[in-house]
C-alpha cells in the first residue's frame, strides 16, 4: 500500500515536473535568429526582436507530432544552466554521430571586432547543461556567414561581415574559408582563390555525395550582388574552388534561405536585391542539371523575405519568423509542402503521419544536411516605415530603406 502511496505519488509529481517544463512557449517576432533541427525538434536561438534588440530565447518547435495551425504551434522553451549571450546574425549547424549537438558561430553580440564568445557547442541529450564556449583567438568574429557541415564533422566557416581585427573600426566582409575539426578542435584555413569574391548574406550547402559546398548569392563591398549563373562551388575532399554554370538563373539575391531536398534540388527562398525584396521568393537549384526552376505558385503575403530560416524535414519546409511586407518581425512559421520543380503549396498543418521517418543512417544524414545549409539571417541597420503592403507574385512590392552596414 506504501509502494502504491509512493508509485502515485511519484507519478503524480513527474506529471507536475513535465507539466511545468513542457508548458506552451510563444515566441516573440523576431529575425536574424538561427533555426537548428536536431531529430523532430526545430531549435531557435537569438535574432533581433521588434524593438530591434538582440536576444538569446533558446526554444523548439517539436515536430515529432502532427498539429494544425488553427491551434498554438508547438513552441517549448529551454531552460539552461549556461546561457548564450544576446545576439543576431549567427550561424549553426549539427554535428556529432547521432547529430545531436549544435554547433554555434558568430553573429554580431555588441562587440564585432572581438573573437571572444564566438564559438559555442551544446549537447542536446545533456540539457540543461547548456552553451560550452570553445576558446579560440585565430576566427574573426562575423556575422552573414555560412556555416555548413559535412559528414566527418568538420564545420566550415566561410565569407561573413564584421569588425576585421582587433582595432579595425571598418566593417569588412571576408572571402576566408575557417575549417574546424570537432574532434580534435583544430582550426585551419582552406585554399581561397584570388578570384573569389568577399561575400555575406551568401547560403552554403554540403553535397554528401560528392563532399562539394555549393555557395549561392550574397552580396559583396558596395552592394555587389554575387553572380548566380556561374557559382562558387568548394571542395572539402580536396581543398579545392571549381565554378558551376547553370542555366536560366533567377534574380540575384542575399540574405535568402536555402535546403536541400532528397532529390538534389536546393530550394532557395526569399532574399533582398539590393535594397528591395526579389520578384520571386521561391526558386530551386537541379543540382544534377544544373537548371534553375523558378516557382510560379502565389506566396502569401506575410511570407518573409530575408531574417527568416528555413528547414526542410521530409517534404515540410518550415519558414520561420524573419521580415515580410505586411509583418516586420514575423513571430508566425509558414509551412510549405515541396512539390517537384519549383511546385510548392503552403498549408496551414503539418502531418507526420504519411511521411516515412525511418531511424536508417541515411535519413540522419539527410537530417543533417538540411540543418547544416538552413540558412542565417542577417541583416544591416535598418530604417523602416511601417506601412502594411500587398504582395503580389510578379510585382516588387515597394522597398523599406535599408542601410548596408
Ligand atoms: C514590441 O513588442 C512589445 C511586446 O509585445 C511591445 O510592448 C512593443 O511596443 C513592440 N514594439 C514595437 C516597435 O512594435
Ligand atoms: C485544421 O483545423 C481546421 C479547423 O479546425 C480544419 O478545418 C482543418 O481540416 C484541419 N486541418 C487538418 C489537416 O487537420
Ligand atoms: C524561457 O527560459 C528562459 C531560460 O531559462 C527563462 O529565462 C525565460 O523566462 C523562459 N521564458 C518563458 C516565457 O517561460
Ligand atoms: C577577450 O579576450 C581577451 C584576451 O583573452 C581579453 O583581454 C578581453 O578582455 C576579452 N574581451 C571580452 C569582452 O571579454
Ligand atoms: C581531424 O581530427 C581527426 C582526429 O584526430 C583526424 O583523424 C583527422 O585527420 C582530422 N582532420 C583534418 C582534416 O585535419
Ligand atoms: C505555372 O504553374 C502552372 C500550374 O501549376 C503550370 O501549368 C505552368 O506550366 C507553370 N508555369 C511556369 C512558367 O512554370
Ligand atoms: C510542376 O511544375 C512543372 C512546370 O514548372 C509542371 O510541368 C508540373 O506539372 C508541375 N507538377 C505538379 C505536380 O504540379
């Protein structure tokens, strides 16, 4: 009778423990945040909040269930011992054999010069332990940046803006390539060709078949926009740049979000040229073709076009939060079914339930790969009028004033 007393009692008490953690969470808008997905968990950390102030909320979205946006997404908070600092304009990416950690760089925390505090990793299956500073003096502290992943966990770091070095008060925008081996923490640099272009707002994207980084968009020193015909394509087997040629690009573009699907296609979608956002906020990539498609379905009008993150899992791709034309600091995630092509249709519902998720090591590497090329959000200072504008597929909307720092 005491057992059962106990046994109910303690049941009752592991209810109130998970209650209390697992309570619904409702994020603030936000954008230049990172989105991270480890298993069926989308995690957020950081971006910018509608005052334009710099955060660190850390929460998930769990997508091991279905749910139907008619009612609250489910968001759940993080609670850590170890906090990250305030920031925006980060990059992540997954690492580790079953993928569970996170690996964080950069992003502008007040201080762009400092190397301090840029480099953190958190283990997933250790909460609430929280962030892990990894010390280091050789990576300049940047933001717009791509961090990408490949399958032996190195983490390269490429492009980005910030402070330069200690002392520099110009901001300047990099063509380094850091590489960082997570099992030794060695940091070295990768081969760069004087032709490549310094960039940032670019997105990069790990190939595992053939270990190839392919770098899209982005823009350089003066508002130079990268060239999207012939792209920047890195090749981590052999520290290697060769160039890609691809045909019927579209618009150029920064500040966009990239994933890559499983059938080689990297969907690109929203982004700014220049100062205003892209026509067409939805195109994608054939890898194998090398053709572009450009979608033609009508996006809704609070799609953002540039602050976001996008992640695919399975045939959903998640857009969250970021800047639009009728929402400023989006605090909603736009869910878009991926069709063939450039076909994409938006619901307002995600199913698990005819989506095959099996635990196979091909479907963990998938996983990473997606996560590794979500892309960051950026960002320069702006100045904005806060008019409500309508959207139309074909049709620029008119631009909110953006300073490029
Ligand atoms: C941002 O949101 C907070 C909380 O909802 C609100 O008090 C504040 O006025 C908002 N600021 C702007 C600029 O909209
Ligand atoms: C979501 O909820 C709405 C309103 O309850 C309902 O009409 C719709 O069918 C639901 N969608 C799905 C996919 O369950
Ligand atoms: C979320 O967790 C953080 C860190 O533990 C805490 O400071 C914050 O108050 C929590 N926010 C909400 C809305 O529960
Ligand atoms: C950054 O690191 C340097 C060298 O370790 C130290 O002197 C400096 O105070 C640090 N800055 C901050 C903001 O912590
Ligand atoms: C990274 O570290 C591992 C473990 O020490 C080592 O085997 C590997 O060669 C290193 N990779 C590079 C590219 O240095
Ligand atoms: C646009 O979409 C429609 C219907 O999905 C399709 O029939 C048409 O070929 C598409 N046009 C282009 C230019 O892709
Ligand atoms: C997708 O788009 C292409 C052309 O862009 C069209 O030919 C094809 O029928 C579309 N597929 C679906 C399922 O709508």
């Amino acid at each position: 009778m005491n057992n059962l007393n106990n046994l109910i009692f303690g049941i009752i008490f592991f209810q109130i423990i998970i209650n209390i953690n697992c309570q619904q969470y409702v994020p603030v808008g936000k954008f230049f945040h990172t989105a991270t997905l480890v298993e069926t968990k989308i995690y957020f950390l950081g971006g910018k909040n509608n005052d334009s102030i710099s955060t660190n909320d850390f929460f998930f979205l769990d997508i091991s269930k279905s749910f139907n946006k008619t009612e609250a997404l489910p968001f759940k908070n993080v609670t850590l011992d170890l906090i990250m600092p305030k920031h925006y304009g980060a990059g992540t990416t997954v690492f580790g054999k079953s993928k569970n950690s996170i690996f964080f760089f950069g992003g502008d925390m007040g201080v762009l010069q400092d190397k301090n505090s840029s480099v953190y990793t958190l283990d997933t299956t250790k909460l609430p332990s929280g962030w892990q500073e990894i010390i280091q003096d050789t990576v300049d502290r940047r933001r717009l940046l791509s961090v990408t992943a490949d399958n032996n966990n190195k983490i390269f770091l490429f492009g980005g803006g910030g402070g330069g070095n200690f002392g520099d008060t110009k901001y300047i925008r990099y063509n380094t390539m850091n590489i960082f081996n997570i099992s030794t923490q060695d940091w070295y640099v990768g081969t760069i060709e004087n032709t490549l272009i310094k960039r940032e707002g670019h997105t990069g994207t790990f190939l595992s078949d053939t270990g190839e980084i392919i770098y899209i968009g982005g823009r350089s020193d003066n508002g130079l926009l990268i060239d999207m015909t012939n792209l920047d394509v890195y090749d981590t087997i052999n520290d290697k740049w060769v160039q890609w040629s691809t045909r019927n690009p579209p618009e150029q573009r920064c500040l966009h979000t990239a994933v890559l699907t499983n059938d080689n296609r990297i969907i690109l979608f929203g982004g700014v040229n220049g100062l205003t956002p892209v026509k067409n906020y939805y195109v994608v990539l054939n890898v194998k073709t090398l053709e572009w498609y450009h979608g033609n379905g009508s996006l809704s009008t609070r799609a953002p076009y540039r602050g976001h993150t996008a992640t695919l899992y399975n045939d959903y791709m998640f857009i969250a939060f970021g800047q639009g034309t009728d929402q400023q600091f989006s605090d909603d995630v736009l869910i878009y079914i991926i069709g063939d092509y450039a076909n994409f249709t938006e619901v307002n519902y995600y199913n698990v339930i005819n989506k095959i998720v099996p635990k196979s090591p091909n479907n963990i590497i998938i996983g990473s790969i997606i996560s590794s090329i979500i892309a960051i959000g950026f960002i320069g200072f702006i100045i904005f009028k806060y008019n409500i504008l309508k959207l139309k597929m074909g049709k620029r909307p008119p631009a909110f004033i953006i300073n490029i720092p």
